[in-house]
C-alpha cells in the first residue's frame, strides 16, 4: 500500500510538471501580446484593468452557477491578497517586456521558483529539503548567466517584482481548502482587485481602438489558461518540488524572441539555459 501511495504521488509530481511546462508555453504567446500592447496608448494599469473586467465578465457566469459551497467566498481574504499580487505581477510584466528583450525578462521572472521556496516554508509551513534550494540555486545561476549582470537595465528589478508577485501567488494557493473550485479561484483573484485597478487606471486613460482590442482580448484568454493550469499544478505538488520546471519558459521565449522580435540572444543565454535545463532534470528526480 505504501508503495502505491508514493507511485500515486510520484505520478502526480510529474503530472504537475508538465502542467506547468505547458503553461509557460501559453503565457510566452501571451507575453508576445502583451509585448505588442506596449507600443500602443494604452498603458500598464489600464491594461491591467481592462484584463481583470474581460476575465471577470467571461468567468462570472459559470462562477454564478457553482454550488453556494464552491464559490470560495469563504476565503475571501486569500483570494483578496492573490489578487493584488498579480496586479502588481501584472504591471510589472508589462513595463519589464517593454524595456527589456522578451528572453531577458522572461529570465528574470523565472526567478520566482528561488523564491518560492522561502515563501513555501513560511507561509504554508513546508518542509523544503536542502537538496531542493541547491537545485534551485543552480537554475537561478544560470538565470544570472543568462542576465549577464554588467548589462544590467534597471527594468530588471521591475521583473523581480513579478517574480515575488508569481511565487507568493502560488505559495498563497496552498492556504484554500482542498477540493476547491480551479473556476473560483480565478474568478475571485481578479474580480476581487478591479477596484484598486481602476482607480490606478483613471488618471491615464486613453481611448482603445479595434487593434488594441484584439491584443487585449488575446492575452486575457492566454492569461486565464495560464493561471488555471498554475493554480491546478500547484494544487497537486508541493511547491518546492515543481517550482523549477517553470523555468521551460526561458526556451519558449528565447524562440519566439528571435522569431518575432529579432532579439537574438549571445552565447550567455544558451550557456544560462543549458544550466537551467539541468536543473529541471535534478528537480524531477528529486523526491
């Protein structure tokens, strides 16, 4: 029975991993959106705004006919908190990917996974083995390889930001009760932050055309996809034993980089990625 137990659960980890792979996928399309949003009027907090109102108004009919039980209203307070960290995330993702190449800041946001592991023995009371902060060190070094600290910008510290926002986020997922609503979950995370959003916005609003809409549209739906895979990962696993296969994205992005912006990497970044490719490999090992 024990042995089944720890196969179940091994089988689960794994099943974690490649949800989060397969997320980072769908968000590095979006950050390509997200990207493009950048060279238009509309800026960071209206955005952010216009994309908790979108996800909100498309989830609120089925949230609405969830059972009483399984809205989560109960846990309001968490959902409360979840959601102005990924308005803060959210603003930072997009001032950080207008200044600086999408594999850079991407590489930056990978260091979420580092902070993961502090927050996951604070805030949920985990028990992180050494053997995972090395492994996770070892992805954040090569994260610095890829950086390349002498050429340091300083939208590189808006994308810790993100990174914080990220790792706290999903750490925060661990404090629902089981067996709650994926649904609920996003819901209430971004209808809960509309307010603070719009009041952010206000001072800078500037007319939407057609085009923006369909960016704006985009990079909602791929968000959405994106944080119902993470919530559903993190649901599975601990944290600090799936938290380095975020990094995967760090590929994605490089390619589409190259392909769509003409940000072709120096040899820092494929050293920096091979480094982080181990690390995932260590981490899936790990048990």
């Amino acid at each position: 029975m024990q042995r089944i137990r720890a196969r179940m659960a091994a089988d689960r980890q794994l099943l974690a991993i490649l949800l989060l792979v397969l997320g980072n996928l769908i968000i590095s399309f979006g950050d390509v959106l997200v990207k493009l949003l950048g060279r238009t009027e509309v800026g960071p907090y209206q955005y952010v705004f216009l994309r908790f109102v979108m996800t909100s108004l498309l989830l609120l009919p089925f949230w609405w006919r969830l059972p009483r039980e399984r809205r989560g209203l109960g846990q309001w307070k968490v959902y409360l908190l979840r959601g102005h960290l990924l308005l803060m995330g959210s603003v930072c993702v997009f001032v950080s990917l207008i200044h600086l190449p999408l594999a850079t800041a991407n590489a930056v946001f990978y260091a979420a996974p580092l902070l993961t592991l502090p927050l996951a023995a604070l805030l949920s009371r985990e028990r992180v083995r050494l053997p995972a902060y090395g492994i996770s060190l070892l992805g954040f070094g090569g994260i610095l390889v890829v950086l390349n600290p002498a050429e340091w910008h300083w939208a590189g510290w808006v994308a810790l930001l993100t990174a914080f926002a990220m790792a706290a986020s999903n750490v925060l997922v661990r404090r629902l009760p089981q067996g709650r609503s994926v649904l609920a979950t996003l819901f209430l995370t971004q209808a809960l932050a509309i307010p603070v959003s719009f009041a952010l916005a206000l001072p800078d609003w500037q007319p939407v055309g057609a085009e923006v809409w369909w960016l704006l549209v985009g990079s909602t739906l791929l968000g959405i996809v994106y944080q119902g895979v993470c919530v559903q990962a993190y649901a599975m696993a601990e944290a600090s034993k799936i938290a380095a296969s975020e990094y995967s994205g760090l590929i994605f992005v490089t390619l589409m980089g190259m392909a769509l912006f003409a940000e072709f990497p120096d040899w820092n970044l494929y050293l920096g990625a091979i480094i982080v490719i181990l690390a995932i490999g260590l981490q899936r090992r790990l048990r």
